[in-house]
C-alpha cells in the first residue's frame, strides 16, 4: 500500500464533524480533510483542515465552483453525505475525474434509485425484497382499503424526500385528506420542491405503516461496488429522522438481507438502509447510498469505514480490520453546543 498524502472533500457537510474527525484520523497526517456547505453555519467547518461556502446544490454555478476548488486544492476524493447531492455530482462524475478527484458516491442509476422512494419500491419489489405497501394517490390508498387490502394508519411521506421533512401519519379518512394536503404544502415551501417539480402530481408516498422491531444497517461495499459486510443496529430512538439511541446486534436474518442489497445496487462504500422485522420477515423501508445518521453506532463499535475507504484510496486490499463490529454496544447521540464564531472565515 502506497502511504501516498490524500485530500478528501465532503460535500453538504452541515453538522457532520464526527466524520471529518473519522477521516482525519483515518488519514494519519498524510494528507487534509476538507468540508463544504452552502452556508457557513456549518459546525463541521470548525473540524475540518479547510473549509468553503458553496453556491447551493441546484444553482448554475454549483459544479464549476467544485471543480475548480478540486482542481485548486489537488482534492482525491469527493463524499457527499446529503441525498439530493449525490444525482447531480454523478451526472457529472467525468469532469471531476478530469481533474483527478475521485467521486465516492452511487453511479446516477443508484442514485436516482435511493432518492425516488417510487423507484425504491419498484426496484425493491422487482427483485424479491419485502417492502410496505406504496401509493402515489389519495384515490389508490382508497380503492385499497375498499378492498381491504390496506389498513390504517397509512404514511404520507414526499416522493423525494430527506430526514422527516413532510412525513406525516394518518388514522382515518379525514386526516389522510388534511395531512396529504399539508405535506405538498410542506415541499413547495422547501427545497424538497426541486426534484418534486418533475412530478407535482405524483410527489408524495401513501405507504402501509409496518409494526414491528427497526433496524439500521450499514451495508459496506469496496469502490468496485464488491459487497463487503453489513453492520446491523437495532433502534431504541428516532429523532429528526436519524437514529438517537441504538445497539448492535447480529441477525442472520439481516446479515443475507445485507448482503443480497449491496450485491443487487453494486453502491460503492456505505449503503444507509432502514429495515423493520415483522414475524421475522424484514421490510425495506429506505435505502440511502451514504453514511447515515446511523453510522455513528457503527464507528463506535469498532467498525471503520473510512479507514477502509483511506486504504481503499491508496490501492490496498486487506481492509478486514477496519470492517469488524462488537456486538451489544450501546450508543446515543448527545447534545453539544459549538461555537461558530469565525467559521465562516
């Protein structure tokens, strides 16, 4: 292995200094972790060896602006850790690799696969998965539970969506109505509406509410898109969409599950995936081609994702080390006030 200086750049890094601080480490010295938000209140700058203030994701000048900041500072490597990145720096994979960085994110296909949940449910049914019973109107949630096959309470949920942003639960008929209506509400006033407006009348999920126990995994592939391993967590807590409070845990179960995702998607590094085991069947919920707000629990356990994505990077192949995990370790996210004076500069 070459001990090679590498400089990584994460994308959208908002809140996430604990994986600057992964990969910091992970680099040894040899090389800069560098962080990117489009604003500067952004408590991963304070972590990161460099940081700068992008235009935002959807303007014009969003993809010129990172490639001549990769091609300025030599950057290696590129991760973006926020889902409606990662189908627009894939779109343009070959500029980037024409000033030689390296993007670590799904080709377009995985992309657009994992953040159109429509698609999620298709491509998951299509190939043998478990997942919820999915709608994309008012009208066919209706006609199912005429048919009585489907029950509430049902999930409204936006088509393209991120952490809990416009998910609501609905009991009955009436609060399907209000609540579908809030949501779409709740898109076209954020900015979730960018990739709704491809479809504004089919933007928004009705799915069946599964019971039963949830998992996070972290399904590990190499940068060839080789599965690897997947590290399972069973979730005490949700907040905002994220895992609060989790353990790990080894289940046969989610192990062949992991290991059939990540040979199907072919993703590279980490795929986030949410699962619920009901009966001992296992639900795919959500699929999410990054590191997760989960991965923490993970890292804490002993696993080392971008350890083995460092090694990876500098052409080594035995990266068993930093993939292991201690079953029964209990996690919990806590809160820590940052000062942000001078981030920004």
């Amino acid at each position: 292995m070459s001990e090679k200086n590498i400089n990584i750049l994460i994308t959208s890094a908002g809140r996430r200094s604990y994986l600057v601080e992964y990969f910091k480490r992970a680099l040894g010295g040899r090389g800069k972790v560098f962080a990117s938000n489009s604003t500067d209140i952004s408590p991963a700058f304070l972590a990161a060896d460099e940081h700068v203030v992008t235009p935002l994701i959807y303007a014009q000048e969003y993809i010129p602006f990172l490639l001549g900041y990769c091609k300025e500072h030599c950057i290696d490597a590129l991760i973006s850790v926020l889902d409606i990145d990662m189908p627009i720096l894939a779109r343009n994979r070959e500029k980037f690799e024409s000033v030689g960085t390296r993007l670590i994110i799904p080709d377009i296909k995985v992309a657009q696969i994992c953040n159109d949940k429509w698609y999620t449910f298709q491509f998951l049914k299509e190939n043998g998965f478990h997942v919820p019973k999915t709608y994309l109107s008012v009208a066919d949630v209706k006609l199912a539970l005429g048919a009585h096959e489907l029950q509430y309470p049902v999930v409204i949920k936006p088509r393209w969506g991120t952490g809990s942003a416009a998910i609501y639960y609905a009991e009955n008929e009436e609060e399907l109505t209000v609540l579908y209506r809030k949501a779409q509400n709740d898109i076209f006033q954020s900015f979730l509406k960018y990739e709704s407006n491809e479809d504004k009348q089919n933007c928004i999920l009705i799915q069946e509410q599964i019971a039963g126990q949830e998992y996070g995994l972290d399904i590990v592939n190499d940068l060839k898109g080789r599965y690897q391993t997947t590290i399972q967590k069973m979730k005490y807590v949700m907040r905002s969409g994220e895992t609060d409070c989790a353990v790990t845990v080894s289940n046969d179960i989610l192990s062949e599950l992991g290991k059939r995702i990540g040979t199907v998607m072919k993703h590279v590094a980490n795929m986030d995936t949410d699962i619920i085991i009901r009966e001992n069947i296992p639900y795919v919920l959500e699929m999410n081609a990054r590191f997760g707000g989960g991965y923490p629990f993970s890292h804490i356990a002993g696993t080392d994702l971008p350890g083995a994505i460092v090694e990876w990077l500098r052409g080594g192949t035995d990266v068993a080390e930093y993939l292991q995990y201690k079953v029964g370790i209990v996690g919990q996210k806590d809160l820590c006030i940052r000062n942000l004076k001078g981030a920004g500069n």
